[in-house]
C-alpha cells in the first residue's frame, strides 16, 4: 500500500512512528520479476513491459536542513514527509526503497496485462488505485515516468479485456468443435462399429481426450457429455449381445462336436477302411462348419476326436503298409517274369510254341496279383507289347493260309490269261484295235495278280 504523509508528530515533522531500518547500503535497483508469457498468437501486448531504474535519489529528491523530504516532480517539488531517524543518505535510500517497491507493483500489473493472466478488469482497477494514491505517495523515483506507465495501463486495459474475451470465445468454440467431432465419432463407433476390442480401445482414448479439453460452458458441456456417454453405452450394449449371442453359438457349437466325437469313437475300430475313411472326412466337413466351442474346451474337444480318427487310420495305415510290402515283392516277381518271357517268346520262330509259352506266362502273371500303384503302368505297358508281337505274328500267319486271298490270286492270273486269248483271236482275225485294246486289260489283271501273290507270300 502506498502511505500518505503523517503530520500527526509536529515537532518531528516526520512519518508516523517510523521504525529503525537497515543500515544504508549500495543504491537500491528494481527487484527480480518473472519473465512475461505472451498471449499464443495473440496481437503484440498493447503494454510495454519495461522496469523503471531507480537512478540516483538525488535526482528525484531531496531532505532539507529541517528534515523535510521532497520529491521533484515535472510541475515541481513536494513535500512527502520528514526524515529525522538517520543521516540524509540514509532517508534518501528509504524513501528510494518505498519507490523501488511500488515500481515492482507497476511491473508485475504489466506483466499480467501483457501476458493475458488474470482479468484485465482487476488489473485495470489495481493501476487505477494506485494510480490515484500515487500523488501522495512517500517515495523518491521518477514519479512522472511511474504515472505514464500507470495511465498505459488503465487506458490499455479495456482492450486487453475485449481480446481475452476474444480469444476465451475463440477457445470456447474451438473446445466445443472438438468435443462434437469426439462425440461425432463416439456415435459413429456405438451404432456401426463390430471391431470391439478396436473400437472399446477409441472409446477410452477418446474419454482421455475429452478430459483435457477445458473452457467449455456448463450446459453445452453437459450435452456434448450426453452425446458421448450416450454412445458408449449403445456401443457397450452391442458387445455385450454380440458376445452373449456368440456364448450362446458356441455352446451349441460344443454340444455338436461332442456328437461327432461319438460318432467319431464308433467308427475308430472299423476295418471298412474306404467307405470308414470317406466318413471320417465327412464328420471333418461338419466339425469345420460346427464353429469354434468356448475357448477352455474347443482344444479338449479336438484332442479328443483327432485321438478317434488317429486310431482308425494308423490301424488302416499299418494294413497299408503291409499290403505295399507285398506289392512291391509282386512287382519284383511280375518284372522278373517280363524278363524271362521277352528272351523265351519268339513267335517269329515258332508260332504255335510262343502261343503256348504266353498262355503259361499270363497264368503266371495273373497269379502274381497287384503291384504299387506307381509301378503298374511300367508293367502292364510290357506286356501289352509282348502280347502284341504274338497278335501281329498271328495275323501274319493267317493271312498266308487265307483261302480267300488265294482264290483272289487265282482269279486275278485267271482273268489275266483269258483276257490275252482274246486278244489273241481278234488280231487273228484283223482286229488290230480290240486287240491291243485286250492286251491292255490283260497287263492290268496280270498286274493285280502278281501283287495278291506278292501279298500272300509276303505275310
């Protein structure tokens, strides 16, 4: 507070029960003060934020031979009080001290004003107190400079006052966005989303959000918190009759697959191994579509009719395994056979011996059985052409002996002879041109015998 001069002590003429000071020390300067915080974005601070030096006392005023203190000022000096506790180098640090700290004051209402801190009204109405206590302040310093900071402060306070307000509005309706768009997208994930953990996960980082969003009035924060809690109940009401729906689908889906198990364990022992093996893929067929049984049991429940299928096919597999060891001793033998007939069957040289020898080998053949499967077509090709080369031979044969074709070329040569006697007879009697017309005929004819006998000794 700024204290106005006491004339309560006539004698003294001095400030009212004044108390002992420290002892006079170097020239008083401002106090420390933080550092301003503009306004983020905000126009440059209508109030310069500067400190006023002290200076030298002695500039500012000045304590008589009676005591007197006075202050120089721009319309002239003053009396603001007496000094009688100490030597004048001493008042004039006091009253210099006094000034100091009212300076520290102006600063920290600047500071305020430029950083946007607090209301501008208060501190509008803080400049303005001392702004009038200041012509009957007790203190040394450029008063004048003091006062002219003040008025910047009270004149500029208004305006400060209508930007905060600004910027608060701006703030306001930027906060009040933002909650709408969170809100917006709570909506959005309580009525259409199915990713529940995905959207459970946005809700909560949302709800986080939204704490850190301030400035909003009462009434429209209320309704935008609606909106949200709205949405997450909506949201949370789905889950929970997805996963109830889902609890309830995978309990039926348990009761099923317990049924293929049964099914599965009756079968396990069966020795029907192809008709056995398509209804085990059967009953896989339906365990896939059953769907998933509660997570604690849909792995037991596997375990226990992959251990049913498990017995049925190593049973199958261990038969298998048997029969393969056969069949290839089979094919073993079948290629041993192959390669005695292809050396002993010659039907090229005797016929009617290879006849018999093949019949011999198929019987043999036949007795052998199954060989793998991926030896068979190698085998079987084998045969077919040793049976072959006797079917050829035989055909061969055939057509040598065919009374057919040789009547044919008997025919032919037949033809041929009667057709030259004719030919004969009419150049006997003239007839050149019949003749050799004739003739002609008979070449042909004889030409066609002669390759049916070509044909039947060539077989």
């Amino acid at each position: 507070m700024i204290n106005s001069p006491d004339s309560s002590n006539p004698a003294s003429n001095g400030p009212s029960a004044p108390k002992p000071g420290p002892k006079p020390g170097p020239k008083p300067g401002p106090r420390p003060r933080p550092v301003p915080r503009p306004a983020v974005g905000g126009p440059t601070p209508a109030v310069p934020v500067h400190p006023v030096p002290v200076g030298d006392p002695n500039e500012f005023g000045r304590i008589d031979s009676s005591g007197a203190v006075w202050l120089k000022t721009a319309s002239g000096e003053r009396q603001i009080g007496s000094w009688q506790a100490g030597t004048v180098e001493e008042g004039l640090a006091h009253f210099s001290r006094k000034f100091a700290d009212l300076a520290t004051e102006v600063e920290i209402l600047e500071e305020r004003l430029t950083a946007r801190s607090g209301d501008p009204r208060k501190t509008q109405a803080s400049a303005a107190h001392l702004l009038a206590e200041l012509p009957d302040a007790q203190v040394i310093g450029d008063v004048d400079s003091l006062a002219a900071r003040l008025e910047v402060i009270v004149s500029g306070a208004d305006d400060v006052a209508q930007e905060v307000k600004d910027l608060r509005e701006s703030a306001r309706v930027s906060a009040i966005e933002r909650k709408e768009a969170l809100a917006a997208e709570a909506e959005h994930i309580g009525s259409e989303s199915t990713s529940w953990k995905a959207g459970g996960d946005r809700l909560r980082a949302i709800l986080d959000e939204w704490k850190t969003i301030k400035g909003i009035d009462r009434k429209t924060d209320d309704a935008l918190w609606r909106r949200y809690s709205k949405a997450r109940d909506a949201f949370n009401r789905r889950r929970g009759a997805h996963f109830a729906e889902l609890d309830r689908e995978r309990a039926g889906a348990k009761a099923r697959k317990e049924e293929l198990i049964a099914e599965a364990e009756a079968l396990s022992d069966s020795t029907d191994w192809g008709p056995t093996a398509a209804k085990f893929r059967e009953l896989l067929a339906e365990w896939k579509a059953a769907g998933r049984a509660p997570r604690d049991t849909d792995e037991a429940l596997w375990l226990r009719f992959k251990a049913a299928q498990d017995v049925f096919f190593q049973a199958r597999n261990a038969v298998n395994s048997e029969r393969d060891a056969e069949f290839a001793e089979n094919a073993k033998a079948k290629t041993a056979l192959l390669d005695e007939a292809e050396a002993k069957i010659d039907p090229a040289a005797d016929l009617e011996t290879a006849r018999r020898e093949f019949r011999t080998f198929r019987e043999k053949w036949d007795e052998i059985g199954k060989v793998p499967r991926e030896q068979m077509h190698r085998l079987e090709s084998r045969a077919r052409a040793l049976e072959k080369r006797l079917r050829d031979a035989e055909d061969a044969d055939w057509a040598r002996t065919d009374p057919e074709a040789q009547a044919r070329a008997a025919q032919f040569t037949e033809r041929a002879d009667k057709l030259d006697e004719q030919a004969e007879k009419a150049a006997a009697a003239g007839r050149d041109r019949e003749a050799a017309e004739l003739r002609q005929q008979a070449a042909q004819w004889r030409e066609w015998a002669s390759a049916a006998h070509s044909a039947l000794t060539d077989r």
